[in-house]
C-alpha cells in the first residue's frame, strides 16, 4: 500500500470513528430519560378538548386542574427532594380532534418539555397522543377516558406511560347492568348506543355481556344525531322495562327529551357522560325524571368524605356552581401528580411515571384511588337519580 493510499485509508477511518462517536452521542439523547424538571416549576402540560364536541367535560376539567394547581402553589409548591417548586400549567386546546389531540402531545413533551401530562377526556383523542408522549417518556393520566383498551398495549400488558383516574368501562358497564336487574327489576331491556365513539360501543357491550335480563333490541346512533324518535317508538312497541343508553349529553339528552315526548317513560339509565348540567338544559327539566347513570362522583355520596366536602366547598366559593364530576376527576389527577412526584422526589417524568403506577390507597374527591397493574384505577362507583332535572338520589355499586 503506497503513501496516499495509506494516507486516505487513515483519513476515511478518522472520518469513520468521528462519526461513530457523534452517533453515540446522538443514541445518547435520544434515550434520555425523559423531561428532567428544571429550574424554580415543574411543568405539567394539559391536554384538554376545550373546544368541539366534548367541550363541556373539558372545560369542567380545566377548572379543577387550575383550582387545584392554584391551592398547590399557594402552600409553596410541589416537595420536589426537600425542596418546593410551583407548579406551571401549559394548558392547549385538542378541539375534540384525534389529529389535534396528536400534534398537542407532541408540543407538549418536546416543545414545552412538561414533566407530566393530564388529559385526555375522551378515550380517542387520548388515543391519538399515546405514542408522542410514549416516545418521550412523559407520562399521561386522562382524569375520564374509560375505554378498556386505552391503557393497554396490544400485547395485553399496559401503556408504559398511560394511566386513568376513572374506572373503565367494563366495570361500568358491569355496574349499570347490575343496577338496572337488581335495582330497578328490569328484565327486559332495550340498548341505544352511540357507535361513533369507542365509549359508547365498549359500553354497550359491556352492559349486554353482563345484564341477567333480556335484551330485546339493540340500536345504535352517531354523533350529531337529532332525530331518534322511529327507535324510540320500537323501543315503546315492543314493552320495553328500561332503556339503558350510553353515550354523551349531547344526544343522551334529546333521546331522553323526544322519548317523554310520545309517552316513553321507562328508566332511562346511562353512563358517566351524562354527568354534566347540559344534559338537562337539552332534555328538559320535566322530562329528565326517571333517569339514571352511573358516575365516579355522586355529591350525596361525597358528603361523606371529609377531602370531598372541603373540595366542594372551595369549588362552589370559586366559581359559585356546584362542582361537576369532571372537574372533580381533574382535581384528583392534578393531586396524584403531585403525590407521584413527592413519592419519588422527583420530577422527572419517568420518575413520576413510576410514583403513578405505585399509587395505593389514594385518598381523593371522588374516593380512594390504586392503580393496579394495568394502569386502571380502582375506585368507588355510583349511580345517581335524576328527577326533574334534580339529583334525588345516590346508590352507591359495591
């Protein structure tokens, strides 16, 4: 080998080794350990449908996020290892969209780099954002996407970074069937499902699968439906004892309206998405009697718990409204945040991600909370009675 020969050989393989330590450098950041916390906050990014369809649970949301960020930061912060830091939230609109809900996530934890993400509301738009937030090790906690699949993988084993503080939908779906047999002696049934969504289908499912009864029909309708009168009038021909019908305020709410319009005046009984005052606003308040659904936060039932009644009476004095359900979920997820983050004193996002999944015995608003292995929350479920467009009613579902 001649002297230029030698020399080239010698340049290429200095060229060669220069670049196999800039990709080790590079492999070395890409497999960072996640969002560290830096500086005098921890960031906690919200993911919220602020806008479009789901806009009611929302915003409900985002009051108790902010209530309970602000009761956080007046104390002096979050104990981050001995030492407080404040909380900042960088609160961003998914306009009830997959592909926005996606992109957000994606701002979020690598534009804004939070440590933790609540949201979503709903199960799809959650969906859409697993696999940014899953490739920058942040974790999410949705305070009310329900779908049983949301948490997990398709190999069966959980969503590294995905977590709930809600029960899913096998277990109310479960709960409702039960309710409906045992509770109000039911044994004919009619099921009108919202097929535009995963919540609605997984539901209806879930409800069908474990219901003792008959279901004589099953009928489904999509988002944005305003006429469901023609089921409505099979359901009445055909004697139906109740009619149990899981979807969200929107069209939960004309269903019961135009149902009590031609005489229909069966147990309406639903899910937590009817948890919300608009709900009556559509129906009616002299149709919504009768009416039932199953809810992570009954206020006749929370009266009970000491955390509960000072939440409630900090929401009312704050925005001098009762507190809804989903603001309540919102405010636990912001607290068990916190609790993940003190428990590793950390705040680096893996760090939190691990402080979630060991959650036990968690004393929030809307009852002891333990995620379990699948990043499900094990909580305390009701069902709350609607007559007259008033809560009359709470049965607590063991």
């Amino acid at each position: 080998m001649n002297n230029k020969m030698i020399k080239r050989v010698t340049g290429i393989a200095a060229i060669a080794m220069s670049a196999v330590i800039f990709a080790g450098c590079s492999t070395a950041k890409t497999t960072s350990q996640g969002n560290d916390q830096t500086g005098s906050t921890v960031k906690i990014g919200v993911n919220l449908e602020l806008s479009g369809a789901a806009a009611g649970y929302g915003n409900q949301m985002k009051q108790g996020v902010q209530m309970a960020t602000n009761e956080i930061n007046s104390k002096g912060g979050v104990n981050v290892n001995g030492k407080k830091k404040k909380i900042k939230l960088i609160i961003k609109d998914n306009k009830t969209s997959t592909s926005t809900s996606a992109s957000v996530a994606a701002q979020l934890v690598n534009n804004d780099k939070v440590n933790a993400i609540i949201g979503t509301a709903t199960t799809n738009a959650g969906t859409a954002a697993i696999p940014n937030e899953t490739k920058a090790k942040v974790p999410a906690l949705s305070p009310s996407a329900t779908d049983p699949n949301f948490t997990l993988q398709k190999n069966g084993k959980a969503q590294p970074y995905v977590f709930r503080a809600c029960y899913q939908n096998n277990f109310q779906g479960g709960t409702g069937a039960k309710f409906v047999y045992n509770n109000l002696k039911a044994k004919r049934v009619a099921v009108l499902g919202d097929n535009s969504t995963d919540y609605g289908t997984g539901l209806a499912k879930s409800f069908k699968k474990q219901f003792k009864g008959k279901v004589v029909d099953t009928q489904y309708f999509s988002a944005g439906d305003k006429d469901f009168n023609a089921i409505l009038t099979s359901f009445k021909n055909k004697k139906v004892d109740a009619i149990y019908a899981p979807g969200y305020y929107s069209e939960i709410g004309l269903i019961i309206k135009q149902a009590r319009q031609i005489g229909l005046n069966v147990p309406i009984v639903g899910s937590d998405g009817m948890a919300d005052a608009k709900l009556v606003q559509i129906a009616g308040a002299k149709n919504a009697s009768n009416i039932y659904y199953t809810t992570p936060f009954s206020k006749t039932v929370a009266e009970k718990n000491p955390t509960a009644v000072k939440f409630m009476n900090a929401y009312k004095a704050r925005y001098h409204t009762d507190a809804p359900t989903f603001s309540a979920l919102a405010y636990d997820s912001t607290y068990m945040i916190k609790q993940a983050i003190e428990s590793q004193k950390s705040a680096n996002s893996v760090k939190i991600t691990k402080g979630l999944a060991n959650i036990k015995d968690f004393n929030g608003v809307t009852g002891k909370i333990t995620i379990d292995s699948k990043h499900d929350a094990n909580k305390p479920i009701a069902v709350e009675h609607l007559n007259n467009g008033k809560v009359v009613g709470s049965t607590q579902i063991q």
